[in-house]
C-alpha cells in the first residue's frame, strides 16, 4: 500500500493506508508498527497504531518530519514480515439480565432470538484494532454481520465498567463507568486494566479475543474474587 502523509503540529508524523477500516490497511498499520519499533529512526518517542493509520511521535528538537518521512518511506520499500498474529486472550462474559439491558433491542432490531444474538457474538473473529476514548478502551473487530446494530440515537449515562457493547462491526468492553451509544449485550469480570504500570492493559493491538459464556453465579463469583484481589 502507498499511504499518505501528514505532519501532525511540530512532533508528529500521521501515516495513513486507507480512507475505510479492512484487514489489509490494519495488517500495513501493524508491519510498519513492528518495523518502526525493530529499526526506529533518530528522536522518535513512540508510535501508536490506529485502525488505518499509524502517529509517529518524534522530538521536534533531534529530528522533523522529513527525516521521519524519509525512514518510514525505507521501511516501506523494505520487505517487511508480517505482523505476528499477536496474543490469544479468553475474556469472560455473563448474558443474563441486568447485564444486558439491549439484548432484546438488538434481537428486534436484527430478527434474532436473544440466545441467537448470543451465540452469534461468541462466534465472532474478534482482533484488537486500536486503544482509544478511555483507558484501557480496545477497539475489537469482528461483530458478524447477523448482529450488526447500529450506534442509538443518544448514549446512555452511568454504563457500569465491563459492559460488553456493540456497534456496527465492532465491539467493546469498557473499563470506566461512563456514557455509551453503544448496545450493552453483556457484562464481564475479566480485568482488562492490569494495574502493572509497564503493561497496564491485557491486550495488545493485534491480539485476538474470544469470548467464553458464564452464568450470573459465575460472575458473582469471580467479580467477589477480583475484588479480594
């Protein structure tokens, strides 16, 4: 892919490979990624992958967007392996009410039986995409088109930390009480926020997620346990 450029204020560099989100431009946001962190250019701080693009943060003082560019453009023309398929991780999930308050709108909204919209979401290829909006907010591809919603008309205030939502193709859980459009299908237990300041969220960009169903007694249990630590 031939991506595009763009100088972000005096100490970024913004590389984009598509204008719509497909495994091809996130696969290119990932080889620079891993190539970038393999062999990084003088002054550059940290790069951070997006969904079709990659931010080269650099210091304004030992380099500038040119120098960046022209590193970037070498690796490019380098042969770059494939990212690696990244992590598998195993997040739980508990379906039953009140955990999820839109089950039942997403089941209208896509013709399914509620155990239908489950079973599809289980099913789902999900990979993390992006961190974004929050901490710890992973943006997981793989919704599959049965289940596909749109975002509602306005959020929703106080959405508990661990909501599993969905909106188009994607899907999230959150980490922090705050307001959603999302659907809410679920709540899980799983921390996604790991308190080890050098790797302070389960996942990597590029791991791939499933999710494993549990009952409310399992959730309870395991809630109780994480906060006994």
């Amino acid at each position: 892919m031939s991506p595009e450029f763009k100088a972000i204020a005096d100490h970024a560099l913004l590389v984009t490979f598509a204008d719509e989100i497909s495994d091809s431009a996130h696969g290119a946001v990932l080889a620079l990624d891993a190539a970038l962190g393999a062999d990084p250019p003088e002054g550059m701080i940290e790069t951070v992958p997006a969904m079709v693009n990659l931010l080269v943060s650099f210091d304004p003082i030992a380099t500038d967007h040119d120098a960046i560019k022209t590193h970037v453009e070498g690796c490019l023309r380098a042969t770059i392996e494939a990212p690696s398929a990244g992590t598998s991780r195993i997040v739980q999930v508990c379906y039953d009410a009140p955990f999820s308050p839109d089950l039942e709108a997403v089941s209208a909204a896509t013709g399914l039986a509620p155990e239908a919209v489950i079973k599809a979401h289980l099913a789902g290829d999900f990979r993390v995409l992006m961190y974004g909006f929050a901490p710890g907010y992973a943006y997981l591809s793989g919704i599959p088109d049965a289940i596909q919603v749109p975002r509602k008309p306005a959020p929703v205030r106080d959405v508990p930390a661990g909501s599993v939502i969905i909106a188009g193709p994607q899907c999230l859980v959150t980490t922090l009480t705050m307001p959603t459009g999302w659907s809410i299908i679920g709540r899980s237990p799983t921390a996604i926020l790991t308190g080890d300041p050098d790797h302070p969220f389960l996942f990597d960009v590029g791991d791939r997620v499933t999710f494993e169903r549990i009952d409310a007694a399992t959730f309870a249990k395991l809630t109780k346990a994480g906060a006994d630590g």
